[in-house]
C-alpha cells in the first residue's frame, strides 16, 4: 500500500492488484441471479415495474395531444378527458408501487439472509486450522463492511438500474414512433455517456478491492493493539503504536483517494455527454419545427422523452459509485468462500462408534503446512518459540514416526516442553488435522474415514483457559451436551465439585456468565462438569491445569481421578509433578516419542524424563503458601554445584517466594540487576529489543529454569525483558544475601567470578 504524499492532480498506479476482480458487469449479473432466486415475488415486482414504466411514457406523450388537439384547437373536453385519465393513471400506479416496494424490501432482506448464511455456514465446515492462521478482524469486516456494500447495491438496482432501463426502453420506441431522424440523432447519448464507465470502472473496482483489504487490515491493527494494551503499557510502545497507525490510515487515505475520484470521473463522463446531447437536439427539433417538418407538440413530447432517457441513463450511470463498492466487497466474499476445509469428510463418511474403546497413532508423521506472510500471526503475538525461525524450520516434522496406544480407561500423560508435539498430538487425535503418513485410528479404524462431528462426540477437551459461551451456566451445559436432562447435568456438576457454588448463586444454573466471579478453580470445574455432561469416551486436559496454584492444581486432578473413573484420560503438560501417577508416560523431544513407561521405569531409565523430573522436582510448598528450595535442587545448577553442603542449606534458607499472573513483566532490560530467579512452576519469555524499536523473543523457559544470573556478582543492566507466559511461581535470591555467603567460600567466590565473566561476555545471561 503506498504511503506517499497524497495528489489529487493524478491518479498513481497501485502497487499490486489482483490477477482476476469481480468487474460491475460481473457484479449487476451476480445482483440479477439472486432475485432469480425468487421467481414469485420477482414476477410481481416487474409487472408492477412494467405498470409504472407505462405511466412513465405517458406523460411526455400526453403532451403531444393536450398540445396539438386541446389548446392548439382550443377543445376543453380534450384538456378534461386528458387530465382524468392521467389522474386515474396515477392512484393506481400509486398503489402498485406501494405494494411493489414491500415486496421488493422482502427480497433484499431475504438476499442478505441468505448470503450471511451462506458465509456463517462456511466458516463452520472450515478447519480449524484456518481459524487459527485466520484474521479474525478480516473475517468480521466481511459480516459487517462486505455485505453493508452489497446490501446497499441490492437495494438500489431496480430503482436506479431495473426501472430507468425499462423507460429507456419505452423512451427509445416511443421517440421512434414520434421521429425518426431526430431519434438518431438522440442515439448518440449511448456513445458519450458509456466512454468514460467504459474506460475507468474496471479501474475503480479494482481499487475498491484494495480498499476493502486496506480496511481490514486497518480493522485488524486496531483489535490487535487493543489486543497488546498491557504489553505496548510496559514497553512504552504508545508513540510507535500511533506512528504506524498514521502509515496505515496514510495508505487507507491514498486508495479511498483514488476509489473516490475514479468513481466520480464515471459519474461525470456520462452527464457531460449527456447534457451535451440535450442540447444537439433541442437545435436540431427546433430546426425541424421551424421548417414545418414536426409539430410543436412533437417537439415537447420528444423533449420530454429525452429528458426521461437521459435521467434514467444517468440513474444507471450514477449506479456505478455503488456498484463499484459492491464488487469489491464481493471479491472479499469471493477469497474467504474460496477457502477449503483443510480436513474434509470423505463423501457418506459413516459415524464413529459410540462407544469407542481405543485411540492410537500408527507411524504418524506431521508437519504443519507451510504459511505465507499473509496469513502468519502478527509478530508481537507470536512468541518466536513457537513460530518457524527459518523456513528450514518450518519444513521441519512437528511429529516423526510416532506410534502409541491409549488404553481404555487408563490415565496416559503426553509430557515435553514447549513444541515439542504435544499439542500436534491432540490436534490429530480430535482430528483438526490429519497425517501426512500413518494412520490415526478409533477401534482400529482411520479417523479420516469416519465424520468428523461423531469423532469429537466421543472426545471431551479442557484447556488451560476454557471458553464459554456469553450466556448462562445452564446454557453452556445444554450446548456442550444437547439432549442431557437436567438431572444428568446436575449429577455432572456434583461430581466435579462445583454443584455446591452454583446452587449458591442467586439464580442458580440460570446465573449469566457475564460478571460471575469464580476462583481460577472453580472455572475449571465448572470446564471439567461441561465435559462429563458429553459422558464422553476419552477425556483431553491440555495443560489444564497451567492456570492454577500447587494446591488447586492437585484438587483438580484428584477430582478428575474420581469424576472420570472408567473414562480414557490423556494429560498433555510439562509439569511432571502432575502426571507422576499416570498409568504410562509418552515422552516427546523434537516431535519423537523418545520414551514411555511409568513415572518409576522412566526415572530408573536415566534418560530425557529423569533429567525433566530432576529439573523440575526439588521444591517445597509449605502450609503458609510459601516456596523453598532443596539444598540438593540448587547443587544440581552448575554455578553452585562446588559450594560446600552448610553454606548451600544457608543458601536455599535464603530463597523467597514471589507469584506473577501471565501476561506481567519480572523486569525489563536495562532494569539493575537485583535478583537471581529460579521458576517453581510456569514458563516465562525472554524478550529483548530491535534496533527497530520493536521486540524479539529469544526463548522460552519452564519449570526449574533460572535466569538472572548475573544479579548475584553485579548489578549490571538486564540485558533482556522476562514476561511471564502463565502464571508463575518463582523462588528468588537477592544480591546482597549470595555476596554474604559468598564472602565465606573464596574458592568458590573465584569460581563464580570467572563463570559470570565468560557467561556476560557471551551474552548467555540475563
């Protein structure tokens, strides 16, 4: 989009334009078949339009009798007969147009429901994947720009385009019948009013689409700084924020410029020719009449036919400004209906069985597909580690190879770190996406060749932020499980341990969500009794429990132990400490399935889960709520691993507790170095500045992660920002309690010394 100067003087080329646009041609015959669509009340509406095109041509002809037969011959019963009749004419088309413009509002308004459905019902079959990559901003601005467009070119086309044309037609027979010659010389208004539409309206549609993909984004860049407040808050990012928004607005000005100007000079073409060619012919009529060649009455009736064609061409003319809008708002339509499910059913797919006993991966291999800058996530709301840092990266399998079995009513844990599959795992399972080889089965069959809505019936899905739906309790338990009584659903929400807070609402399961406070707890149970209402076969905690405290974290999953005895439970997180019971562990590491057994088999192993469960275990919740360190946690961190057993206690005594929610900055870069973090439980982005102005994300780090080394020798600026990804509980180690201890160990001091030198040196601390 440019976003130069603004010149009225010229019109400069776009920068890039569609291959193919929906031309106003093209437009007007899309417009005409959807009133084919109803035929009935499209009949009814043309003979009222044939009814009022008839009193249209006579009131000019009338002119020719009341001219030449009343006054010329002065004969009043003429004038009497004459206005009576053209009276009588006038109720009864009166009435007609009434009753022709309720039927025609009931059209329009049964065109735009039909194509609202139409798109609402594709976004639906859509995958979710499309969703995901999707810009929600573009896909709103179609419900509410795009078909505003279009509404307004429906609504319009039998008053400015249907019934001038057809008293063009009336006025081109009718000045046949009065005058031939001087009826050719009225011809020529199709030449000079159809050059400049000819010339530029291709043009001002193709501008019109760029305007209409210029507003999306615009749309989209004002949700997603809403979107980034707290962020753009902390990193002082408000001035950078209106800069960019003035390029965009600069650019969006540019192209209405231009959509404005092109729609105006096809407008203006057609009038001049038009105006000039009533002048060519009121000189050549009144030659004709001074020679005794046509009547005076002739020649006022001709004028005033001419008059009604060149109103009704310029009606059709005028039409293009709104025409042109529409057509691009349908090629906006166009794009989006273009998208195809990327998992469709196989044509008369049968249903999955209802009661599935087991899910498995067979030599499953995944990668994502390949996405374009278009349709990639802004860059502030993408953490880099999980976006493709390259496009090697991105060709790289999210899943090799992997083959697994779930059990019936056995408890299996999917465990790795961020990216590492999980995710992709669940994705195939629900099947939002389907394999790029291996076969992802239920009873042994394909997935891909059972319907999809009977696959998901069988499957119940929690996540770390559960969604509902902006209504009441009630209703997002009726929608989760259409057909469940309400007994059934009151049993659900007793089992989840969330029956007794409901009940104690002043409406009770009718209460709206809007503005009800429940703890982070509560809404999980509530999450997890929507689930149990689907009585499901395999119940899905997608890092479920991300969002809460140790303790509320272990009531959840004891309540989920008890409330899903007999149903198939697959837990996919990071954090060992939940899923040390499970009844087997599928361990992933780069998108393999390195390992699998129970939490004591893979810990004797040695292997990638003993070293997550050793970076992970050594803390210690107390009663108060507070946070400790094992001396032992601290030793297995290289820097402190020489320290000797007394000072390492006295260190671990040291540690204090600190709780961030997601979304909060530990620091920012260029803060003083105060303190050293260990993460107890949640995962923290590291970010650091562009030279740009903007921000890059450097890593990802987890439960029993540290960072913030360098606090403990030097108070150095931080050389990078730590925003929290969830929320975290950290244990923290001030500066001045290391440096006492350290003052004890001079050995170690040295060490320390040394360590932090050659660390900062190469910019690996933080």
């Amino acid at each position: 989009m440019s976003t130069g100067p603004l010149r009225a003087s010229a019109i400069p080329e776009p920068d890039e334009t569609p291959l193919e646009v929906i031309g106003v041609g093209a437009t007007l015959g899309r417009i005409a078949s959807t009133f084919a669509r109803h035929p009935g009340y499209g009949l009814v509406i043309l003979l009222a339009l044939l009814l009022e095109m008839g009193f249209t041509g006579l009131i000019p002809m009338s002119f020719k009798h009341l001219i030449d037969e009343g006054i010329a011959k002065n004969s009043q019963s003429t004038l009497v007969w004459t206005l009576s009749a053209l009276m009588g004419a006038l109720a009864l088309v009166s009435l007609t147009s009434l009753g022709r413009d309720y039927l025609y509002a009931k059209v329009v308004s049964l065109i735009q429901r039909d194509l609202r459905r139409k798109v609402f019902s594709h976004l639906q079959e859509l995958s979710l994947s499309f969703h995901r990559r999707g810009n929600t901003a573009d896909v709103v601005s179609c419900f509410s720009i795009d078909l505003a467009a279009i509404e307004h070119a429906v609504s319009a086309v039998v008053p400015w385009v249907v019934l001038p044309m057809l008293d063009i037609l009336m006025s081109t027979v009718l000045m046949f019948m009065l005058d031939w010659r001087l009826a050719l010389v009225a011809m020529l208004i199709w030449p000079l009013s159809m050059v400049g539409p000819k010339v530029f309206s291709r043009r001002a549609s193709l501008e019109s689409y760029r305007y209409k993909l210029a507003e999306a984004e615009l749309v989209s860049h004002v949700q997603d700084n809403l979107d980034m407040q707290v962020l753009i808050k902390q990193f002082g990012l408000g001035q950078r924020a209106v800069q960019r928004f003035r390029e965009i607005t600069h650019g969006l000005a540019g192209t209405g410029l231009r959509v404005s100007f092109l729609s105006a000079v096809v407008e203006r073409s057609a009038n001049i020719g038009i105006s000039f060619l009533q002048v060519l012919t009121i000189g050549v009529g009144a030659y004709l009449a001074l020679r005794g060649e046509m009547s005076v009455g002739t020649l006022v009736s001709f004028q005033a036919l001419l008059l009604t064609l060149s109103n009704s061409v310029s009606y059709v003319i005028n039409y293009v400004p709104i025409l042109v809008p529409a057509s691009g708002a349908m090629q906006h339509l166009d794009d989006l209906l273009a998208e195809r499910p990327g998992v469709p059913d196989v044509p008369a797919a049968p249903p999955a069985p209802s009661a599935a006993l087991s899910w498995a991966m067979q030599d499953v291999t995944f990668r994502h597909p390949a996405r374009d800058a278009a349709n990639r996530a802004p860059a502030s709301r993408t953490p880099a580690s999980q976006a493709p840092a390259s496009d090697a990266d991105s060709m790289r399998p999210a899943l090799r190879n992997v083959s697994f079995e779930l059990p019936s009513g056995s408890m299996t844990a999917l465990v790795g770190s961020s990216g590492s599959g999980k995710s992709t795992i669940l994705n195939l399972l629900l099947r939002f996406e389907d394999p790029e080889t291996g076969v992802v089965t239920l009873d042994g069959a394909d997935l891909r060749g059972l319907a999809q809505d009977s696959v998901r019936a069988q499957i119940s899905l929690m996540t770390r932020d559960p969604l509902f739906f902006p209504t009441t309790l009630g209703d997002n338990l009726r929608l989760a499980a259409p057909g469940t009584d309400e007994p059934a659903w009151r049993a659900a929400c007793e089992a989840a341990g969330v029956l007794e807070a409901i009940a104690a609402l002043p409406q009770g399961f009718e209460t709206p969500l809007e503005g009800l406070r429940f703890s982070p707890l509560e809404w999980q149970r509530f999450a997890l009794a929507r689930a149990l209402a689907r009585k499901p076969r395999l119940l899905i905690l997608d890092e479920a429990t991300g969002a809460l405290d140790a303790q509320a974290e272990h009531e959840l999953l004891e309540t989920v132990r008890r409330a899903a005895a007999g149903c198939t439970v697959l837990v996919a997180t990071p954090r060992l400490a939940t899923v040390e019971h499970a009844d087997q562990i599928l361990v992933l590491v780069d998108g393999e399935l390195v390992e699998r057994g129970t939490h004591e088999a893979l810990c004797r192993q040695a292997g990638a889960y003993a070293r997550m469960w050793q970076k992970q275990s050594g803390f210690i919740a107390s009663g108060s709520g507070s946070i400790g360190v094992q001396p032992e946690r601290l030793a297995q961190l290289g820097m402190f691993e020489s320290l000797e057993p007394s000072l390492l206690a006295e260190m671990a005594s040291r540690f204090q507790t600190e709780r961030f929610p997601a979304n909060r900055v530990v620091f920012h870069e260029g803060d003083r170095g105060e303190r050293f973090y260990l993460i107890a439980r949640g995962s923290v982005e590291v970010l650091r500045a562009t030279p740009e102005g903007g921000t890059e994300s450097l890593a990802r780090l987890e439960d029993g992660d540290p960072f913030g080394e360098v606090a403990l020798t030097t108070d150095a600026p931080r050389s990078a920002t730590i925003r929290t990804l969830t929320p975290c509980e950290l244990v923290t180690l001030a500066r001045e309690d290391f440096l006492e201890l350290l003052a004890r160990d001079a050995a170690f001091e040295s060490r320390m010394t040394r360590l932090v030198a050659e660390r900062t040196g190469n910019g690996r601390l933080i």
